[in-house]
C-alpha cells in the first residue's frame, strides 16, 4: 500500500478528524488554547444544504 492510499483512506475513515478533535479537547482540557486567538476560515466550513453561492470581488 502507498503512502497516497493510506492517508486517503484515513481521511475517508474520519481519522484525520478524529485526531484533531482530541488534540484540541486534551489541550482545551489543560488550559493550553487561547480561544481568544481562534478564527474561523470560512473557504473551509461547508455552507447549509440549498445555501446559495455567493462570490465577493476584492
């Protein structure tokens, strides 16, 4: 198995998100994250079903 294949089929397996949501829950648990840094890119939050697209020219 190559390298590709198997972090495509963790990815599909949600090991990826896994691992990022226990990362920052033991970190949040010890008081290590500064939630008054945090951000949110909005490219990679999924918009609701029958959201319309919506493009902004810079």
């Amino acid at each position: 198995m190559t390298c590709w294949r198997r972090l495509r089929d963790w990815n599909e397996a949600g090991v990826w998100q896994r691992l990022h949501e226990t990362l920052l829950a033991e970190l949040n648990a010890a008081a290590r994250l500064d939630w008054s840094r945090c951000a949110i890119d909005s490219v990679s939050v999924r918009a609701a079903k029958g959201a319309s697209m919506v493009f902004v020219k810079l």
